[in-house]
C-alpha cells in the first residue's frame, strides 16, 4: 500500500507518496482545489495530512475514493520531526510524515460528518455577528462617556433607538460617524434574530436535539454545537472523557513529590465550553429553584460563583452525554439525586 503525504497550502499542496518499504515514489506540487481528481488516479493508499482548515475537505474526497485517511493533529507534528533543526519547507513536511506513516500507525482526530461541519458553520456565523454587536456597541459606549453619557444596558436590540434618543435630547445631536455605526448595529441586530430563527428551527427538526433541550439551560446554540462537537458519543468512554475533551476539567502541574493542580485546562472545543459556560450563568439568574441550579449556588457559597459555574457546566456535558448515550430524557429527580450525592 502506498502512503500518500499532503501538506496542504491554501493554493497548491507539496504531495510525497512513498511505498511500503519507504522509498519515494512521487514528489509533485499539485492544486489544492485539484487534489480530489489527483486522488482519483491514485491507487489504494493512506493519505496523511495535518489539521487545517483544508484537511476535512481533502479527507472527506479521499475517503469517498476509498483511500484510509489519517488526519494527524497539528500538535503532534513537531513530536514527529516536523521543521526539526529549525527546517520547515513544504516538501520536507511532506517526506516527513509520508517516511513516519511507513513505519507506525499514526493517529487521526475525529473526522466530523459533513452534518456536524454544517450546523457549526451556522452557530459560528451567529458567534460571529455577536461578536461584532457587542464591539460595535462598546465603541458607541465609549464614545457616549467621552460626552459624559451613560446607557443603561437593557436589550441591546433597542440600543440604537435609545442612543439617538439621548444624543437628540442634546445640543450636539447624532454625528453622522456615529449614526452609521448605529445603522450597522440594526442589520445586526435583523440578522441575528433570523439567524436565531433558523438555528431553533434545526433543532427543533432533530429528536436529539429537542431532548437534550429539555434540560434546563440548553437552548438550540448549546443542543446543535453539542450534537456537532460529539458526533458520536461511543466516541467517549465516559462523562469525565467528554468533560476533558471540552476543556472543563481541572489541569495538575506536578512534579516528584509536589502535587498541584490548576484551573480547567480549556482545551478542546472553545466554542462549546463557552456556549455551556454561558448556558450556566443564564441559569443561575433565571432558575434558582432547579436542582443543579441549587447544587451549584450552594457551592459558591463556600467557593465563589466563577467556579460554581464552571462545576456547573462540567455537570452538564455528563447530563447531556448520557441522555444521548442512553436515549434518556430529563428527569429533574434524578438530577436532584446525582448533585446531593456530588455535594
């Protein structure tokens, strides 16, 4: 079999395909957009790549020809021997990986299906016009402190209107810098009530989604980045395997004798994390009567609320993956049961 590795540039890819023996075979630039009908004339073969933002769609052609795919992680690269010496050129990451393909097994990270890639494009569109909504608005913040004028922070939907309103009620009136910024904040905000619209009608449409939305605090962002991030939840031994991979356990820095153990590591799936974590403060504000809810502010009463939080949504990812693992629905009961026993 030969091992066909790719070392994938937004353009052209620097391609070494060596056979089982180790030997090169081909050493070619090939276009990146082209690389599917280049593996069309390939025969049966491992193909090796690195994360990037390239790499998903590269293996899935691959995969579709019936090549084994390996997409190896960015951060085990270098363990490899890649840009060793201080040498990093295409064609040697190419002959690298390709020369350590031949002789272990290299691993892969978890090939998303074209399902997953999809429902997180759309959560990340929406993560990005908030984003930019909560820039545009601290800019508009700070140029109303520059005049002395303060905004009470209501719903930010409204917050153009309230801003003309209060400049209005000045001598100075609404600059026309300013009111463009406002004009844009408004398409904003249309554009993420229909983004809105659209991510609760996905999830609505799917059963897992709806009963993981069933748990107190999971709305659609948190029900799809989810159901994407996880895949497939044989994936994870157990609940601790899927707190680690979204970066909610605890890290430890150790050494001989001395044990010492950090904050979460935030490792893994940002987005998720910060959606859960988010879904957690929410929680706390609007259902203190829930048994979590109530696990969770009696543990910033001894700790603080930061970390409540944090404990709160590495308790929910084990909720959440064992409702899909077990095909359960919500049972409040049982949640009460789990956090008097944690407690």
């Amino acid at each position: 079999m030969e091992h066909i590795a790719i070392d994938l540039g937004s353009r052209e890819s620097q391609v070494c395909v060596r056979d089982a023996q180790g030997s090169i075979l081909l050493e070619r630039k090939v276009p990146t957009d082209g690389l599917p009908s280049y593996l069309s004339k390939r025969p049966h073969s491992r193909v090796i790549l690195e994360t990037c933002a390239e790499a998903f769609f590269v293996a899935d052609a691959a995969s579709a020809l019936g090549h084994e795919v390996r997409v190896v992680p960015a951060t085990l690269v270098r363990q490899l021997g890649v840009g060793e010496r201080g040498i990093k050129t295409d064609q040697r990451d190419a002959r690298k990986l390709s020369e350590v393909s031949t002789r272990i097994e290299l691993p892969s990270v978890h090939v998303p299906s074209e399902l997953s890639r999809e429902r997180k494009r759309l959560c990340n569109s929406r993560s990005a016009l908030l984003q930019s909504r909560v820039q545009l608005t601290n800019y508009v913040r700070g140029q109303l402190r520059a005049h002395a004028l303060v905004l009470r922070k209501r719903n930010p939907e409204t917050f153009p209107a309230r801003v003309r309103e209060l400049l209005l009620g000045h001598s100075g009136g609404v600059a026309a810098h300013l009111e463009r910024v406002l004009l844009v904040l408004e398409s904003l905000n249309a554009q993420l009530k229909q983004a809105d619209r659209e991510l609760l009608e996905l999830a609505e449409q799917d059963p897992l989604c709806q009963r993981l939305m069933a748990v107190p605090g999971v709305g659609p962002v948190i029900a799809l980045r989810f159901v994407a991030v996880v895949g497939q939840p044989e994936r994870f031994c157990n609940a601790h395997e899927r707190m680690s991979y979204v970066g909610l356990t605890p890290g430890e820095h150790s050494s001989s004798l001395r044990t010492h153990r950090t904050s979460i590591t935030k490792a893994g799936a940002s987005d998720l994390r910060h959606a859960l974590v988010q879904g957690c403060w929410s929680m706390l504000r609007s259902k203190p009567n829930e048994p979590m809810v109530r696990w969770a502010l009696s543990l910033a009463a001894r700790r603080n609320r930061q970390i409540a939080v944090v404990a709160l949504a590495r308790k929910l990812v084990g909720i959440l993956w064992v409702l899909w693992r077990d095909a359960a629905t919500y049972r409040p009961e049982l949640a009460a049961q789990h956090c008097s026993a944690a407690h």
